[in-house]
C-alpha cells in the first residue's frame, strides 16, 4: 500500500516531526511512504491508499487544493481495519475488521 504524507505550515505545531511519527506508524504497518514538505505532490498524485496532510496556518494555492479535493473524491481509500494497529501507551494491538 502507498501512503502520501505532506507537512507544512507553523512550526509551532510540529508538523515535521508529526509527520515523521505519522510516517514511521504507517510503515510498521506495511505503508510504502513518501513523505514531502509540499502540497505540490497532490498536482500529479496516482495510486495511493492514504493521504496524511499535517498543515496548519499556511497558504496553499487553489490548485493545489483543488487537486487535494479531486484526490479524496476518487476515494474510497483502503485501509483495512483488520491490519490497521494503534499504538497506546507502547503498547501494540490489532483491531479486528
């Protein structure tokens, strides 16, 4: 599976480094990630099972939004419950689909 995950914005909220917690749980869970500091990936995007866009207060420009937007529409994006794993307190458990 292909997972997408973009960060940006105020620093003050650490979009970096969740974006590298965000990626790090997506690849323990068998995610092939690519992860970039840029919405300009959504311009071209094929072939992905999950977006993660870590932004806040930030500009973006309408096509990039637009092309966002036209990624979700074309959902639905698969990730199936029963591989999905939340991680609490450092413990690991699977959820049953």
């Amino acid at each position: 599976m292909r997972a997408l995950v973009t960060w940006g914005g105020w620093e003050g909220h650490r979009p970096e480094e969740c974006a590298a917690w965000a990626a790090a749980l997506l690849r323990d869970n068998g995610f092939d990630v690519e992860v970039v500091d840029s919405l300009a990936p959504f311009l071209d995007a094929q072939a992905l099972d999950l977006v993660v866009p870590v932004w806040s207060i930030a500009d973006a420009a309408d096509e990039e939004l637009d092309a966002l937007v036209a990624l979700v529409a074309r959902g639905p994006w698969s990730c199936r419950p029963s591989t999905a794993r939340r991680r609490r307190s450092g413990a690991t458990t699977a959820t049953s689909g």
